[in-house]
C-alpha cells in the first residue's frame, strides 16, 4: 500500500514543500527513511513507531520505505515526525487516505504520542498558503503564530491520537480557532532624556533614525556612544504588520521564542569576539545570524575597531544588498538583512582622555585602519563626541548637565519623516532614503541651484568616490525631511557633508 503526506522544510528563513511518501510491503520488518535525512530525521524512526503504538494505532509488522522528496534536498530538524506517521497509519488504512490530501502538517512527536512545537512554525505557514493548503496542523503552541498567516485555517492539535480523530471524523478542534499571539510584555525603552549634554550626537541620532542611515560614534569612554545607540530603538517607528511578520518568522527560525508577533524593532548588540558565520550566519544546516536577527531594527556593534577583521568585512555585502546569501550543497540560501548599523569606537588604543593618553599618531592612525575605507563607505554618519560639559550642581554636591529632550518628540519627528519618505518613495520598494538606490536617487531627488553648487564644489576638491556621491545626497534628502522642505537646499548638503566627512577615522583609512 502506498500513501503520500505534504510537509515542509525549513530553507533560511523560508520554508519548501516536501512529499513523505511511504510503502508497505511483504517482507521482514523494517523501517527505512531515505532522500537526504539528518540523523534527527533517521531517528524519527523510533519516534514514530513508539508513538503509535502508545496512541492506540498499530505499527505494521512489514516492510516500511519513507522517501522525502524532492530527494536531492537534505532534510534536517524533527519537524517530519508527524507526516510519517500520517504516511504510516494512511499507507495501512488506519486513516482515509484521501483525507491527507486537504491538510499538511508539521510537527515533533513524544514518544507517548504528544504533539511538540518545531521551530519555523510561521514559514512554514506562509509555504503552506503559497502551495495551495488550505490548512495546516500543527501542535497547539504552534497554532497561534501560524494563524498569522491569512486565508491559512491551522489547526492546533495536541497529540497524534486527537489527529486520528480528527482524520476519521471523530473529533474537531475549537470553532474559534487558535488565538493570534499577543506580544510579550517587555520592558520600557530607555528614554533618551537620560542622555545630558551630546547635542550633535543627539542630531546625528535622529537624523540616522529619520532616514533608516547606518551610524559610527567615535570618543572616549564614557562620554555616552553606548548609552545613545541603546536609546535608538526607542525613536524609531513602530514596525508595520508586514515587517513584524518577517522580524517573527526571523525569531523563530531561529529558535528564539517570539511571544507574539513584533510590535518593537529588534536591538542586538553582540560581543566583539563574535565569529563571521555567526554575526551574518551559516553553519552547516544555515541558521540566521545577527545581522539577520536585527532584520528591520538595530545592529550595534560597541568597540567595532575590536571585532575580528573578516567579521567586519563580511557585512560590507550584506548592508549594501540587504541580505545575506550563504551557498551550501550546491543550493544558495538567502537571509534577511535590512538593518541599521551603528558602530560604536575609542579615538585611539588606549582609550583616555587627555593629558592622560599616550598613544602617538602612528599609534591612532594604525587604530583606525582596523576599520578598513569600504567599510567606512558604507557608513553614512560619522560623529565625534567629546566629553560632556557639567553646569548644574545636584543635591550630592555633584554637577551635571540638564536632561536632554525625551524620546517621544523625537520619535514623532521621525515617524512625519518617515511618512514623508513614504509617499514619495510609494511604488518604489525603498521604505526609507537609506534604502533608495542609484536610479531611485535620480528620480526622487531634487536639488536646488545652491545645493548643485556645493555639491559641484565638494566633488571638485575630490575625496569623494560614486557611492559617496548618492549617500550624501540621500542623508541631505534626510535632513530636508526633518526640515519639511520639498527640495534639497544648499546647507542640508552641507550638513550632510559635515557627517560624512568629519571622522579622523576615515581619514586615517
């Protein structure tokens, strides 16, 4: 007897159909699974056959082939539990067979029969509706981020023997369906009023969150380049549906619980001693690393001068095309990697403030070629902090400086730049300035006599290469936002070019 159950694998961040398709036949029992299994697919093997007879079912003392196709493909993870189970129980006629062909399932089983949750539940809802299906079974936990998914009905169900019920017509899950998740509680936002003093780094802050810009702080310790990029998000707009579909089923791919759909931008912040394959992903089986984990938000990255060489030169691609592409067995897998970078640096070595440094300019220039010119090109701001001035004396004796401007104002500048952005750019694909291209530059931008003329003069004393060329421009279209302002005016060139110029870091480079 033969019968066929459709799954799906993970891919990246995507999920593709697979067809477990099982065979009984005369013979000495046996239970063989090919067409590129893991060995936590060949393990399935026992899986399967302790949780069927624990539900009840019998496991046919035959001859038992499970093939996976397409089987050039490798098949890795536990999610196929349930399809050959389903394909077992069909292919014996303890269950219609053609009842499997309205559903696809995805699921890891107990050895007791219980439904597990798998990782990727959200991709595979959206393979799922892209094939055609029009409904998934799932485990309970499951349900609720697959049901995300429109025009999918998803089936929460706990354990294989409720699914046999459910397949012969003796048992149906709760009419309501599965509740959409709810975001977890998180903790508030730090509020950029905390910030004292850093005016042009408060400027330069807001202007990168108007335009989606990528962002280099440079100073000494202490002086706050930390404590600003952490109060980024917070000025940020909220994502949309769309964009807080893709940061969840970024989340769980992999393996972080989402606890609802996204309603912040992601913040990741990792260590400097972090790896390539693990700052842009890869792996054997390819998991998404942190630049894709901060998909649609923040990646900073403090004492960038610190992190390894090829781990900074393996964004300059990925920042430039929004997405990571890693080649495994012959296939290239893509990640999604739409982020702000904000880097975050020392002046020199040492780290001290004057008159206590003693790092020579060999010493300060050989420091900053750590960070190499293609990697600074992509940069759009540049800004220098200096040591914050105190004026205010406190009830301790101490002096500080007042409270800066809290977030929310920012935020609501920002969210009328974006919006401006976003009507402008309409049809276009970009969201932000930051995402504009060569063509879309051409065609969005307009400049004022004054703002030609300082251009024409900024290219004339050289030092400022193509790319240069359309990040001034768009960081200056930025700015005009922020100022409402239609056209391009001659001081948001120069503002623009006081960022993207003013870094004894890119000079040393």
């Amino acid at each position: 007897m033969f019968a066929s159950v459709a799954t799906f694998a993970l891919e990246g961040v995507d999920s593709h159909e697979v067809t477990v398709e099982v065979d009984l036949r005369r013979g000495l029992p046996a239970f063989t699974v090919v067409g590129l299994p893991d060995a936590s697919v060949r393990e399935a093997r026992e899986r399967v056959r302790a949780a069927l007879l624990n539900s009840g079912c019998e496991f046919p003392l035959k001859r038992v082939t499970a093939n996976l196709a397409p089987a050039h493909i490798r098949k890795a993870g536990p999610s196929f539990d349930l399809a050959l189970a389903l394909g077992v129980l069909a292919a014996s006629q303890q269950v219609p067979r053609e009842e499997l062909s309205r559903y696809a399932v995805c699921g890891e089983l107990s050895l007791g029969g219980a439904l597990r949750p798998v990782l990727g539940s959200l991709a595979m809802a959206l393979g799922a509706r892209r094939a055609g299906y029009a409904r998934l079974v799932v485990a309970v936990e499951d349900a609720g981020e697959a049901a995300l998914v429109d025009g999918l009905e998803v089936l929460g169900v706990p354990s294989l023997d409720r699914l046999v019920d459910l397949l012969c017509g003796r048992w149906r899950p709760s009419a309501d369906g599965p509740d959409r998740p709810r975001a977890s509680r998180e903790e508030p936002e730090p509020d950029l009023a905390d910030v004292r003093g850093q005016l042009d780094a408060r400027r330069a802050l807001e202007i990168a969150a108007a335009g989606g810009h990528n962002l280099l702080m440079t100073g000494a310790p202490g002086v706050g380049k930390t404590m600003l990029a952490r109060r980024l998000p917070g000025v940020l707009p909220p994502p949309s549906f769309d964009e807080a579909v893709e940061i969840t089923r970024v989340r769980s791919v992999a393996g972080l619980s989402p606890g609802g759909l996204a309603e912040r931008r992601p913040f990741r912040a990792p260590h400097h001693t972090i790896s390539p394959s693990g700052l842009i992903g890869g792996g054997a089986t390819p998991r998404p690393g942190e630049i894709s984990l901060a998909h649609h938000g923040v990646l900073f990255l403090d004492e960038l001068a610190e992190f390894s060489r090829p781990s900074l030169e393996a964004l300059r691609a990925p920042l430039e095309a929004g997405q990571v592409e890693i080649m495994r067995g012959q296939r290239t897998i893509s990640f999604p990697a739409d982020v702000m970078l904000v880097g975050a640096c020392n002046d020199c070595p040492c780290g001290r403030l004057a008159p206590h440094c003693r790092c020579t300019d060999s010493d300060r220039a050989r420091y900053a070629r750590r960070l190499s010119a293609p990697l600074l090109d992509r940069i759009d701001i540049l800004c220098e902090l200096d040591a914050p001035e105190f004026s205010t004396p406190t009830a301790y004796g101490a002096v500080t400086s007042p409270p800066g401007e809290a977030s929310e104002p920012v935020r609501a500048r920002v969210r009328e730049a974006r919006e401006r952005q976003g009507r402008r750019l309409e049809g276009t694909g970009a969201g932000c300035n930051a995402a504009m291209d060569a063509r879309l530059s051409r065609t969005h931008l307009r400049l004022s006599p004054g703002a030609r003329s300082v251009l024409s003069q900024a290219q004339a004393a050289g030092g400022l290469n193509g790319r240069g060329h359309d990040r001034v421009l768009r960081l200056a279209r930025t700015i005009a936002d922020l100022g409402a302002s239609s056209r391009v005016e001659g001081e948001h060139v120069d503002e623009a070019f006081g960022y993207r110029l003013g870094s004894s870091a890119r000079a040393a480079a």
